[in-house]
C-alpha cells in the first residue's frame, strides 16, 4: 500500500489564501489600518442620514467594544475609526508591546508575550458577537465574517490619507461596494 502525505495532497486545495503579508510579525510596533465586515454584509449597526452614521442600539454595542480595546491589551491605542451600517474602518497602533508573563514560581518574568493583530481583532469580534447575541436573545449566531482586511501604514502621508478615508467614509456611503443599496456595483 503506497503512503500518501495528506497535507501534501490538500495543501493548498482548501485554505484560502492568506491576506497577511509574509514573514511580517503582525505584534510588532506600528500602525494597522483594519476593515472588519458584517456576515453576509449585513447592515445592522445604524443607518447613515445626511453623511453621518446613525448607530443602532447594536452599532452603539460594537463602537463601546472598540473603544474598550485598549483597556485589554497594554500598549494597544486606537486612532481615527468609523462603524458604517455593516462594517468598521479603524487605525490600531501597537507600541512598545511587551507584556510579561510570570515564570511557575510568580516571582521572575521569563517570557514576553506580545498580542497579534489577529489576536486583539479576535477578541474584540468576539466579545461583540458575545453580547449582542444575548440582547437578540440567540444563541451563537456569527456577526462578522470570519477574516478582516487590514493594511500596515508606513508612512505619515499614508496615515493622514487614511485618516481622511476613514473620516470620509459616511460621506462617501452612497457610492461604497459595501452598500448593498449603491446603484452603482
């Protein structure tokens, strides 16, 4: 009977593909520009009147999450951000990241562990998906899409372009691939 190596014959068959860049340490300092989407993009976190965002009791959910993420993660800030009907643009900057984590006997620090990008979007998508299923009174329901975009800034000028992005998104809501509505896709 011949072996057969079954991570060579599905490698790459199944997986999609990895938006991360390559041999990047997504803990390392800097500045993250994030897009997390709704399942199914969903527009259930408010509406936008006049190009402004209206959040719905559900949005309000996901923007008091957000701004909590610093509280969770040392050395995590947020910078400009924006919830739109079904999905969140936000800056997240990691800075100077090194948490101890205590030896056995609790008197040593032996390792520094740092939390990942993917870690801390993790966390927050959980903790939303957490409460607003028990206000919807369900049980586990996915509200985000299993992956996010995000885009690592390099430079000021590519910061304050995407700082404007953000800030202009609502505005711009009519003409958004993301809006399911757009006469325009």
């Amino acid at each position: 009977m011949q072996n057969i190596d079954v991570h060579e014959l599905f490698k790459n068959k199944y997986r999609i593909k990895s938006t991360r860049l390559p041999n990047w340490n997504y803990s390392s300092d800097g500045f993250y520009f994030i897009t997390i989407c709704t399942k199914n993009r969903k527009c259930f976190f408010g509406n936008i009147i006049n190009g402004q965002i209206e959040l719905s009791e559900i949005g309000k959910i996901v923007q008091k999450y957000w701004q909590e993420i610093p509280q969770h993660f040392e050395n995590v800030s947020l910078d400009e951000f924006v919830i739109m009907p079904n999905h969140l643009h936000g800056i997240v900057v990691i800075e100077n990241c090194r948490m101890p984590i205590r030896s056995r006997d609790g008197v040593t620090p032996s390792l520094q562990q740092r939390p990942t990008l993917g870690q801390i979007i993790g966390y927050f998508k959980y903790q939303t998906t957490k409460i607003i299923n028990q206000i919807r009174n369900m049980s586990y329901v996915p509200i985000w899409q299993p992956r996010f975009y995000d885009h690592i800034i390099r430079d000021e000028k590519s910061l304050n372009s995407i700082r404007n992005y953000i800030k202009n998104n609502p505005i711009k809501w009519n003409l958004d691939r993301n809006n399911s509505n757009n006469l325009y896709m």
